[in-house]
C-alpha cells in the first residue's frame, strides 16, 4: 500500500515537472483542458466558417427577394423558409453573420488595442496625465450612445454598416481603458516592474515588455465581454430601427422583421434561428474569455 | 581617506498630499567608500527602505518627492540629471536587488533574458551576446547548468535561485555600487548565507561596493565595513561597524544590541524595545525616540538633538551621551 503510494507519487510529481514550457504554451494546456472553453472555441470558429463560406451553403442572396414565395415554410428549395419580403432566411441568416461578426470583432480589437494603450499610459505615468485621461473617459463614457447614432445618421443621411462600425470604434475602448489603468496601476507597485526601472528600461519598455504581458489575462475577458456585448448591441439596436436597414440581412433584422404576433406564434423559422445565433455566439465568446482568463491566470501556475 | 564613492547630504523625501506631509526621509547624511560595505539597520517604518529608493530617484510620485538634498555619485549630483540620464545610470553604474525574489521576477520573461536586457540596455550588445554573456553571469553567480536556467521561467526556480538570478542581472554591468534592500529577509537561513557569501564574493571580486539594508544585525555584523543606524527617518548613529557593536552609544543602538536572542544566555522573555516606530505624519517634537527612550529626560521632549561626532568617525544623535 504505502510502497504503491510512494511510486503513484513519484510518478505523478515526475509526470508534473514543467521543464522549459513558456507561460504561452502552458497556458494553451490549460486552455486545452477546460471543456467550456474548448466547446465554446469549436462553436465559434464553426459559426465564423459558416458564415464567411456562406456561399458554401446556400446559392440564394440574402439580397434578392422571391417576390411570388413570400412567407414561405421551410421546403426543401428553402430550408429555413422565406420572410414576409420574400428573402431567403437561411442565406440571410449566414450573410447576416457577417455583419454581427464585423461590429463584434472591431469591438473586441478597439477595445484590445486602444483600451490597452490608453490604460497603459494613464495609469503608468499617473498625475496629472492619469487624471486628465481618465476625464476624457468620463466624457466617453456617460456619452449618450442612443443619441449619437441618430445624430451620425442624420448628418450623413445614412444608416448602415460602415456607421455602425464608426460608432462601435468610437465608444467601445473608453471602459476597457478604465479598466486597464487599474489593472496597471495594480502592476506598477509590483517589483518586477520597478526592478525594470533599476535596470534603466525607460517607461515605453517598462510598459510594454514588462507590464503587457502579464494583463493578457484580464484582457482577454475584456474583449469577451466587448464581442460579446456588442453581438447583442447590433441585434438591440436594429431591433428598435437604429442600427441596420432592412435591405443588409442582420441577425438583429431579421429578429425584427419577426417582431410580430402573427411571425412570433406561427413562424419560429422565422425568429428562431437568429436567436440562437446570437445566444450560441454570445455564449461561445464568454466560455473562450473566461477559458483563457483560467488559463494566462498567475496565480494558477505550477 | 580617499574620496567617497556616494555622498548623501541632508537628503529629504516627503509625501506629500493636500491634508498631511510625511516625511518618510528627513535629512539623512550617509557616505559610502569604494569597495565597502554599509549597513543600513532599522525597524520597519524608519525610512531605510526610502531612502534606497530615493537613491535611485525611484520615490513613487507624485506623491513622494525628494525635497531636498544632494546624492553625489561618482561626483555627479544624481539629483540634478535628467530621467533619461538618470535611467543610463540605473542597471549600469548602479544596481539593486529586492527583499522579495518571488515578486521581482517578471513571470512571463525568461531568466536570460531578463538579464540579457541590461547587457542590451547599457553596453548595446546583440541578443545572441548577451545570452551567452547571461550564462557567464549565471555561472558566475553559482547555477552549475546555467545554459538550461537561461531558457527557464521564474516559477521554475526557488527563492534562493531567484535571489542569485536577481545578483546576476543586477551585476550584469559591474555597477560601482549596489544597494541591497533586504536581500536574505525572504529566504531561508541556509540560503541567506550562500547569498551573503556570494555577495562578498561578487564585492571581492569587482570592487563594488554595497548599500546594505536590513533590520538583521547578524547580517550585518557578519557583511558590514560601516554601520548607520535609522530612526524616524534620520540617522542616529553611524561609525563603523566594529565601533558599533563595541561600543554603542545611541541608547536606541544600545536596544537594538540587547534585544538580539544569545542562545548560552537563559532568559525567559526576550529584550524588547517598548512601544513602536512613530508614524512618519506626525513625529513627537524633539527627540523622536524620546517616548522610548529610558534615559528620556525633560529636555529631550523638548529639543531635536544634532547629529554629533562623538569619538573620531562616531556620530551620534543624542544629548544625554
């Protein structure tokens, strides 16, 4: 028994050396280990093929209506059925991702690039240039969003992806600035970064080579939590008319050309594809983040 | 006696904000000989670790300033250099090492290259020169397989390792001077002694002389050529360090040197000095160890003692001595 013990042990605290490994590639193995996340990852890159090959799979265009096979149940010429205009659901469901998954990712990369920077510098150099920054995100953030984009699209007279995405640019790095200057000036007390002063690393290099690295952690929930939001902003918004017309197809559109007793008690075909969509898409982004938040988290390491 | 390495002239650092100044170094007057080392003892909150920052113009702002004073290195006035060339001294002519070898390790770099950036920094070598050169340093610091250390993370090494990886990368550049601030605190005893050999060994070696800081006397005795000892954020004593623990005169030295467990003595309780440090916002008028103090009189509540040259080379700040 004890022998059997002595053995299991050692083969286990043999089996467990970590030999070499950078803090990349263990973190990869932890990822690996996490089923959510993994699940989470498989969904995501399956809804991005899917709707980036959408040609692949349906040779409908999600912008040329059917005008004698409105309304139409699903068939099999249109295995999602066609909306009230005639569309066909399925091709406006696949091409519609594209614009969801735009918004969202330009989202997630202000937020990753712009955030990280901005945090960076205000909470690096603090003073009065941490004060100064966080005003301005102050401003950003109690800017009223709703308002804006009516203000935008009555000056440029349209409505569209390309504002939408302008809109998104605008006001999706200002929190996970905030955010990032805490989480800097958390690092700023720590001995390795000042111990990368002693060494006459300047601030530039303190910032990035020191400092970066180690927030990849809380920044990959930040940006999550940005893709995800905004997946759900898109649809929000081109649900109450504000977002895209109804001529790009939209995951958002098509749960608004839905929005009706009739569609919503007799069609599911109609709303209930989008839906999940949205809600698969969502989901698989927040498991992703918090997968990689476990796994670059340094209190987890061996 | 030769010209002094560092020159520390009535330095003060405060922090400062809106409703209270404190004033964490005041007027602390220090020097340090080529090749020597000073020992710089005191409880916690006496400002030590302060004033090795303050050193190095690490101060965290903006709170914290240096108010006044002068830092002559090498005959330069560290306090009168720009950021830009204050960071070509740090790491180069000057280098520190920490209490904590666990913390200060940048976790996501590897060891090589951790050092490998000083060599990069301030003698402008290529990547591949400075990991060979890195090994050197490692090898030179104790590790036998210093080729596979360079290519392994912090949490892949113990304390004590990590420690001897913070000398390596602290000496990359022979520096002139290294301030050691608690340096042994986080390790245990076994390990304290290999890292204070090999700091000795490393002062032999290049000539560099340490800056000290620790409220251990047995380092010190064991590490220290001259002796300073801190209170409230000034210097209360400093001779060198045979005349220290000969003869202390301070009665604060004096409690520190009973307060240190003998082992053939069979006492019940351990010497303790009463009371704590004052804060630094709000020291007691005239002598600040006064409260302490057994000897305290009247006049010592009442008048800040001078800093006073006792015997040849022996200051002292009291005036009952």
């Amino acid at each position: 028994m004890a022998a059997s013990v002595v053995s299991k042990a050692g083969v286990k605290s043999g089996g467990t050396v970590v030999k070499g490994k950078p803090p990349s590639r263990l973190a990869f193995e932890r990822f690996m280990r996490n089923p959510l996340a993994v699940a989470g990852a498989i969904i995501l890159l399956a809804i991005i093929f899917i709707t980036v090959g959408a040609p692949l799979f349906t040779h409908y265009s999600p912008s040329v209506i059917d005008i004698m096979n409105t309304n139409a149940p699903p068939s099999a010429a249109h295995p999602l059925g066609t909306d009230p205009s005639g569309y066909d659901n399925l091709a406006r469901l696949l091409y519609g991702g594209r614009v969801d998954l735009t918004v969202a990712f330009s989202a997630g990369v202000m937020t990753l690039v712009i955030g990280t920077i901005y945090g960076g510098i205000s909470g690096y150099f603090g003073g009065w240039i941490d004060n100064l920054m966080m005003r301005f995100v102050d401003v950003m953030l109690n800017f009223p969003f709703v308002v804006f984009i009516l203000f935008l699209e009555a000056v440029f007279n349209t409505s569209g992806e390309l504002l939408l995405i302008t809109v998104v640019v605008l006001t999706s790095w200002p929190a996970s600035g905030r955010f990032m200057r805490g989480v800097f000036i958390q690092l700023r007390q720590q001995d390795f970064v000042i111990g990368a002063t002693t060494i006459g690393a300047g601030a530039w290099r303190t910032i990035f080579r020191h400092m970066l690295p180690n927030t990849v952690g809380t920044l990959s929930v930040l940006v999550s939590f940005a893709v995800a939001g905004y997946v759900g902003l898109e649809a929000a918004l081109t649900f109450i008319g504000l977002g895209l017309p109804l001529s790009v197809a939209s995951w958002g559109g098509m749960l608004s050309e839905a929005s009706n007793y009739t569609a919503m008690t007799t069609q599911p075909y109609l709303w209930l594809p989008p839906a999940i969509m949205i809600v698969l898409t969502i989901l698989s982004v927040n498991f992703i983040g918090d997968g990689l938040r476990d796994a670059f988290d340094p209190q987890m390491r061996s | 006696m030769a010209e002094p390495l560092l020159k520390v002239r009535n330095l003060k650092t405060y922090f400062i904000s809106k409703h209270s100044q404190v004033k964490a170094v005041d007027g602390v007057d220090f020097e340090v000989q080529p090749g020597k080392v000073l020992g710089i003892v005191g409880e916690s909150g006496s400002g030590k670790s302060m004033t090795s920052l303050s050193l190095m113009r690490l101060v965290p702002g903006p709170q914290g300033r240096i108010v006044e004073g002068e830092v002559t290195f090498e005959g330069t006035d560290l306090l009168k250099l720009t950021e830009r060339q204050m960071s070509d001294v740090r790491g180069n002519r000057m280098g520190m090492i920490f209490q904590e070898p666990m913390t200060a390790l940048n976790p996501v770099l590897k060891v090589g290259e951790q050092i490998g950036e000083v060599l990069i920094r301030h003698r402008k070598l290529s990547k591949a020169e400075a990991k060979k050169q890195s090994i050197g340093l490692l090898r030179s610091v104790g590790f036998p397989r210093a080729e596979q250390i360079v290519d392994e993370y912090p949490h892949q090494l113990s304390g004590g390792m990590r420690q001897r990886a913070m000398i390596a990368m602290a000496m990359a550049c022979q520096p002139k001077l290294l301030i050691a601030d608690e340096p042994t605190t986080a390790l245990d005893v076994t390990i304290q002694a290999q890292v204070l050999d090999l700091m000795k060994s490393l002062k032999n070696k290049n000539g560099t002389a340490i800056i000290l800081i620790t409220h251990d006397l047995g380092v010190i005795a064991e590490m220290a050529d001259d002796v300073v000892v801190m209170y409230g954020g000034q210097v209360v004593e400093s001779a060198t360090a045979d005349a220290v623990f000969d003869d202390p005169l301070h009665p604060y030295t004096k409690a520190l040197m009973e307060s240190i467990p003998v082992i053939d003595q069979d006492r019940d309780r351990l010497a303790s000095i009463p009371g704590t440090v004052p804060s630094a916002a709000n020291f007691p008028s005239g002598c600040r160890f006064a409260p302490r103090c057994t000897l305290a009189q009247e006049s010592c509540h009442q008048k800040m003692p001078e800093l006073r040259e006792l015997k040849p080379g022996h200051y002292v700040r009291c005036d009952l001595v």
